[in-house]
C-alpha cells in the first residue's frame, strides 16, 4: 500500500490522481487531518485515515501495512513547530515497517538557507536519512502555481513589487512534480535518491514581468522594493507577522539564489517535457 501524508492538498491530490491511473484505489492511502476533505477519493475505494502532524498517537496508526510514504512536507510557518511535526510524521513511519519514503523537500537543500522553509525540510531530510529506510527527495524548486501570489495584483497595475533583485527562480509545475512522484511511488530504481525538481529555465523577476509582458500583451515591470517596503506592504494586508517573515526569508532566498538551480531529472522522470512558463502564464 503507498500512503499519502497532506493528501488533501494541492499536491496531495494531485498525486493520488495520477496514482489512480496506475494502481488499484485499494492500494492507496490518503492521510488528512478531516476525512471529509477527500470524499471524491473514498468514494473512488481509496482507504482514508485521520491523522494530525501535531498528534503522535494519531500518526502512529496511520501507517499500518503501508509499504511506501510519500510525507509531503508540512506547511509550518514557525520552523520550531514545523520541525516537531516532520519529526512526529518521520517515527511515526519508522515505527511501522516501511520500506520506502518519498519526500517532498525544497530545491538544493541544506543547512542554513536564508528561507525558513528549506532549514525545516533539510532537517526532515537529516531526520529520513538516520532512519536508514530507503529514500527519494523530492527537492522542488518554486511552484509556478505560486506565481500568481507572488506577483500580487501585477496584471492591474503592471508593477511586480517584490524584494528579490536579480534573483532567479527555475519555476516548475506542481502538476509535473506530482506526475513525476506517481512515476517514482510504483517504480523501481529510485532508493537513496536525492532529486532536484525544476523547470528548464530560471528567471529572475525582470525576466519574469518580460514574460507576463509578451504573454499578455500588456506591460508589466519589476519593482525591486526594500525588505522595509514590502514588509509594510504584507503587514497592510493583514499577513500575520511570523507569514511576514516567512515571505521575506522566502523574497531575501530568491535574492542570493536559493531558487535559481535548473536540473534535467523532472524531465527524465516524466519521460516527457515539462511544463512551459509561458504556456502558465498566457493562461493567467
Ligand atoms: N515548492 C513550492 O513552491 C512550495 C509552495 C508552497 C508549499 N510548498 C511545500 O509543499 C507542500 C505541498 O504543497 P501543496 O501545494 O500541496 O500545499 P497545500 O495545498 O497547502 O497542502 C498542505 C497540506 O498539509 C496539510 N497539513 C498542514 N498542517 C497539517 C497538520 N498539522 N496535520 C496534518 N496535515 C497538515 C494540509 O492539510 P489541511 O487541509 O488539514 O490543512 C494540506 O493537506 C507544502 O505543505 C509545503 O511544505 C512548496
């Protein structure tokens, strides 16, 4: 059986959906924190199982006669409860017997990134590879998907006010990561593999607005604001204060280019191309 932890979210469903064109649905286990979330799949035969990352007592139980996790990586605004989360998750499945992880971490992964995010998800690395249980990272680099969120209200007023210089990103799809990690679940070949996820190009936010420019005939420029600015801009939007530093850790990682790594292996895995940003974007 091959277990899904956060299966009721973008990348979660995404990957059951793509699983269920390879496996039986009984194969398949979605863990969520409220069952109700993924009826489409219970109703498919996909066995569901509640579990909170918080909760060890719930995680414990949910991993029973599973052979293959894929732990999707918590969200985790604060780095200190994100960290105890991984961890509950991580001996949770050593408990139970697994055979395999699948981990969704953060492009070129290590210590002491400048984004938050990644210092969780190199520690749940740390933590899956003293397990001694055979893994496969994931390490995505910046979702396309989150494009229309980092680029705010752009398409109206033709600024992209974001903090990050000549930073680059090598945005990739989320539906490819999800393909690509379907293809890993039910394959072979891929223990102790660490694989950098990303799409062919990186852009910086110039290049970026250059982009959304051609795509949507219209003209978009990038702003590079102060971390000052932009940190007064979320705080006016109501963004609670520890998201507010997230996102600058995340704008000051682009900066010095945390993000900016391009890799083959996605298109490898998927034996096809992946997915263009100007195709994304035109669509925006
Ligand atoms: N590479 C990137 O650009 C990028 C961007 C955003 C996020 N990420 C990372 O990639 C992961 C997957 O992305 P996504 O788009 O699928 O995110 P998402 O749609 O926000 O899904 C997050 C999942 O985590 C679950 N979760 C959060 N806290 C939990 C808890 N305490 N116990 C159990 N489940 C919990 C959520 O369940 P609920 O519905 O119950 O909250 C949801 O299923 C994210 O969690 C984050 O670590 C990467």
């Amino acid at each position: 059986m091959i277990a899904i932890t956060g299966a009721n979210g973008n990348l979660g469903k995404s990957t059951i959906q793509f699983l269920l064109q390879k496996v039986a649905p009984t194969d398949i286990v979605a863990i969520v924190r409220n069952p109700e979330t993924v009826n489409e799949f219970k109703e498919k035969g996909v066995t569901t199982r509640q579990a909170d990352y918080n909760d060890y007592n719930t995680l414990k139980e949910v991993f029973k006669g599973v052979e293959t996790v894929l732990q999707i990586s918590t969200i985790g605004v604060d780095t200190e409860t994100a960290k105890q989360q991984e961890k509950n998750v991580v001996n949770a499945i050593v408990e139970n017997n697994v055979k395999h992880i699948v981990y969704t971490s953060m492009v070129q992964a290590r210590p002491n990134t400048v984004f938050q995010g990644t210092q969780t998800q190199y520690y749940t690395e740390e933590l899956i590879r003293r397990t001694n249980i055979p893994y496969t990272f994931f390490r995505n680099s910046m979702y396309m998907e989150a494009i229309p969120e980092l680029i705010g209200n752009a398409l109206q007023t033709n600024e992209i006010r974001y903090p990050s210089g000549s930073g680059k990103v090598s945005f990739v799809s989320r539906t490819d990561i999800a393909e690509a990690i379907a293809n890993v679940l039910t394959g072979n070949a891929h223990g102790n593999q660490t694989y950098e996820i990303t799409g062919n190009t990186a852009y910086s936010f110039d290049e970026l607005a250059g982009v959304i420019s051609k795509e949507k005939s219209i003209t978009v420029n990038h702003v590079d604001i102060s971390d000052e600015v932009f940190r007064e801009e979320l705080i006016s939007y109501q963004i609670p204060v520890e998201v507010v530093d997230l996102l600058v850790s995340m704008a000051n990682g682009i900066k010095i280019g945390e993000f900016s790594h391009v890799d083959s292996t996605l298109e490898k895995l998927l034996g096809r191309k992946s997915f263009d940003l100007n195709k994304y974007v035109k669509e925006l």
